[in-house]
C-alpha cells in the first residue's frame, strides 16, 4: 500500500458497492495525503458526501473530479474543510450545482483554466436558473480558461463573457438543459449573431460543441447562416452538433399502419440530413479559406454511447423496426489518405435489456 504522505493522485472509478460504505476511510486518508494534487471521485445515482468534524480540513487539489457527489456543504463548510487555492481543473457531473456555486468562494476559483460542469438539478427549473446565473458571475471572476464545457439556461447566459477568456479558450462546450431527447421541444439555439460574435473573437478556439435545432432557427437560410458562421472560427477543425431528428410520430398514429416510407420519406432521413450539413461545412471552410475540418460529429436526438431509447409505444414499434431516433454521424479524415469519411456510430442499447 503506498504510504499517505507520498500519494499524488486518486482515482475512485466506478466501484461495485456504493461509496457510502466507505466514505469515512477515502477521507481519512485523504486529510494524510498532504501530497496529493489530482482526486477523481465516481459515485453512482445521487451519490452521498463527506462528513466534516472540527478542525478537518482537505488538502488542497490541482485537478478535482466529482461524479454523482451530493453537494450540500454550505459557505462555513466549504471556508472551513475545503481548500481550492491550487485548483487548476474542475470537473463536477451529476453534482447540484446550484448548491455548489452558492458555497465556495470565487476568489479561490480565479486561476482555473479548466472548467467543466454538468448539473444534476435538471428536474428543477428555478434551480438550474439560479445556477446559470452564479455561473455567469464566477466566470466573471475566473482569469483565463482553456477548456470550458457547461450545460445551463443558455438564452440566460450572454455569450458575450466568453471573449473573456478570447486569448486562452481552445476548447468550448456550451449546451442547453433542454437537449434532444424530446422531438416535442424545441431546444434553446445560439443566434447567428452571438456566433458570428464569438467566431472572430475567439481565435484560438479549436474544438466547439453547440446545440443546433433548426425548428428554432426557422427557415432554412438561418439554418445555413448558422453553418456558415461555424466556418469563419480560424483554428476550428474538432466540431460537435447536437440537433434533432427529422423523423415524426405523429399523435393518434395507427400502430398497425405499416407504410413507413410515409413518415420517414425515401431513405435514411437522419442521414440524409447529416450529410447535408455536412456538405455544408465543408463547402464553408473552403469558401473562408480557413483551417479545414479535422472531425465534423453530428449527435441526433439526444444519442449516447450507452443509451436508453425512446419510452413511447409508437417510437417502441419503430425501434423494434430498425428505425432510430437517436443516432450519431461523424464525418472525420481519413488517416492514410486524407479524404473526409462518414461513418455512424453504435451506441449500446439499454432499453433492450
């Protein structure tokens, strides 16, 4: 076993039992390791959190990752037993943010360059708008980021605080709490505007991923606006777009009815649509004369590697048919001969099981 006083790094990955069962020995034996700089926690569903007594105090992390924690410490916890003055990268995935932002000090989050935030509040609507809101104001505070991926009330989040972070930022994921997985909703998209705004101002930025429902976006020359603007960022070449399928189920629909071409049109319709918007892109990076696409990804309604499908009867019936809702296009270089190819990702299928 390596002694507590030497250890530089810990990663807790995914353990068969819940952390619970263990918790209070991780943190004895974190308070020893005054050495440590990366911590990486796992946990499973909503997961639990450390319990603090008198004058306990963490050391103080460089590279901190929390899956599934329970963020509940208020502000005198967190000043108390926390110490966030040498963290550089945060990473927090199915933890209530909202509870987390209202805790720590900003002051301590300055020197970050990496930022990454996934909510697990998303079944409460005021909370998830107070914690885009504290997101705003601690970016306000944060010096020079590199990588920033967040899911939060976009249309309550001017993008204009980007430029911010214009001479350091290469990577950006900016993604609204609404998503994909419902064709019923429509899904909170940049405006051109916004985008053409941060594509001269973030020259340094080399991989994007954004939200994309044209629905949202109207007719199809703002659609087509929309891609050009992603051409004009000068060092862009890794993009992800999430958008939604162009296949219905329409309400009241016969389960019976079996004429399919109907619905869905001649062909693979998703495909079609992602070659298109592909084909777009790539005309666009040529006609700027910008950095060509090294990866092009584009997510369809809502798709995961590991995945459950859609619930409703009429989408069952589909699936059971071959035909998907959910499905991920990726358009990439080829690696002996530099031609662009297509191919679609599988994800694995949960709602088989």
């Amino acid at each position: 076993m390596i002694p507590p006083d030497v250890l530089v790094s810990l990663n807790m990955t995914c353990p068969i039992l819940p952390l619970t069962t263990r918790l209070r020995s991780l943190k004895q034996l974190l308070l020893k390791a005054r050495q440590i700089e990366t911590f990486h926690l796992r946990d499973r569903g909503q997961g639990t959190r450390f319990s603090f007594e008198g004058d306990e105090r963490l050391p103080a992390f460089e590279d901190l990752f929390l899956r599934s924690y329970d963020w509940d410490h208020s502000a005198d916890v967190v000043q108390n037993h926390w110490d966030f003055s040498r963290l550089r990268r945060l990473t927090l995935v199915d933890v209530p943010l909202f509870q987390f932002l209202r805790s720590v000090p900003y002051a301590e989050l300055r020197q970050l360059h990496t930022l990454h935030l996934e909510d697990f509040n998303t079944h409460l609507p005021d909370r998830c708008q107070e914690a885009t809101e504290s997101l705003y104001m601690l970016m306000e505070q944060i010096r020079a980021l590199r990588s920033l991926k967040v899911t939060c009330h976009t249309s309550l989040f001017p993008v204009g605080i980007l430029l911010r972070h214009a001479a350091s930022l290469q990577e950006l994921s900016f993604r609204d709490y609404v998503g994909f997985g419902d064709e019923g909703r429509r899904c909170p998209t940049m405006q051109v505007e916004d985008l053409t705004l941060l594509s001269r101002g973030l020259v340094n930025l080399f991989a994007l991923e954004l939200d994309m429902d044209t629905a949202a976006l109207g007719d199809p020359s703002a659609v087509v606006a929309f891609l050009r603007a992603l051409c004009e960022f000068p060092r862009l070449g890794a993009l992800v777009l999430h958008t939604q399928t162009v296949l219905r189920v329409p309400d009241g629909e016969d389960e019976g009815d079996d004429d399919d071409d109907r619905m869905y049109g001649d062909g693979d319709s998703d495909y079609g649509a992602a070659t298109q918007t592909f084909m777009t892109l790539v005309d666009g990076k040529r006609v700027a004369s910008k950095q060509a696409w090294k990866s092009i990804t584009i997510n369809v309604g809502g798709w995961r590697p590991v995945m459950v499908r859609r619930l409703g009867e009429a989408w069952r019936e589909r699936n059971r048919r071959g035909v998907f809702a959910e499905r991920c296009f990726v358009l990439e270089m080829g690696a002996c001969d530099g031609e662009m190819v297509i191919r679609e990702e599988l994800g694995v299928d949960n709602s088989r099981q």
